[in-house]
C-alpha cells in the first residue's frame, strides 16, 4: 500500500506597503526595520537606480548599529559591516554586475554567514532566493522621467515561516 503525500507546506507572506516622501524617510524606514530583523535574515531590495536601495541599507546598518559608512558596494560587491554591540553583523551585497545566480553567489560565501549575519541584496531577484525560503523582499518604486519626484512606494513582502507573524505593518508608524 502506498503511503500518501505529505501536503506541501503552507506558503506563508507577510505584506505590507508604504509610501516614502525623502531620503530621510527612506533612511527611517530602514532604521525601524533593522528593529525587526535578526541573524540569518535575508532582505532582497529591488528598484530601479536611485531608488533608494542603499538610503535603505544606510538606515538598516545604523540601526542594527554596524561598523563603518554603509555606501553602494557595486564595484567590490560584497561588504561586510561588523556589529559595535551585540547585534548581528551586516553582509550588504550588490547582484547587479554578477550573471551567474546562485553559482557566483556561492563564491562570495553568503550561505556560510547567513546562520549569523543579516544579508542585504540589492538587484538580488533571480539569484540569491536559493539561500533560504524565509526571505524579507523589499520593491521600491518611484515615479519614472520625474527625477525630482521623491516620493516612493515601497513593498514589503515577507516570505517563510520566519515572516509569516512578523509586524511589517508596524513599519508604517
């Protein structure tokens, strides 16, 4: 006799959406969000250039109290900011120039420090969602041809058991 399948587990999201209206509302966010996040979370940021990505990263490193300024890391395309207290360290990674998904990924050793750090991509969809099911994906759009607009409609859409209590509409206060 055939034993039945498991039932698949249960695909759990969190999501909620904010508007931002400056830089230091983004920067903001990113400080309240820090508050939420522990070691062994992965946040995906997607958006078009200046978005906002790194004004978010910026935030999240100061409020989960990193070492060292948190800038775009393009061209080396990994840092590593370590924490000043007891907090995880901070891993900010920037997938735009890397075509290879998880292999390349890989060689940058992300899965060996995602147990104890909280990892950042930025252009990361497509490439990094292999490293684990619980996932924060954070979208930012902003009005497209109008440079000067400020405003941005962020997405946040937490993936996973590790999400599926978590508080994000808590981040619009």
């Amino acid at each position: 006799m055939e034993r039945p399948a498991a039932p698949a587990a249960p695909h759990h999201r969190a999501e909620t959406r904010l508007t931002v209206t400056s830089p230091e509302q983004m920067r903001e966010l990113g400080r309240r969000l820090a508050a939420l996040l522990r070691a062994g979370d992965l946040v995906m940021l997607t958006g078009e250039l200046g978005a906002g990505k790194t004004t978010l990263t910026r935030g999240l490193g100061e409020g989960l109290g990193v070492r060292g300024a948190v800038t775009s890391p393009t061209f080396v395309i990994a840092r590593v900011h370590p924490s000043l207290g007891d907090g995880p360290p901070l891993v900010h990674v920037d997938a735009y120039r890397l075509s290879g998904g998880l292999d390349e990924m890989e060689d940058l050793d992300l899965d060996v420090s995602l147990s104890d750090s909280v990892i950042v991509v930025e252009w990361g969809e497509g490439k990094v969602e292999e490293l684990t099911e619980d996932r924060l994906h954070v979208v930012i759009h902003r009005a497209v041809g109008d440079t000067t607009d400020e405003v941005r409609h962020v997405t946040l859409a937490g993936l996973g058991e590790r999400w599926s209590g978590a508080a994000l509409d808590a981040l619009s206060g």
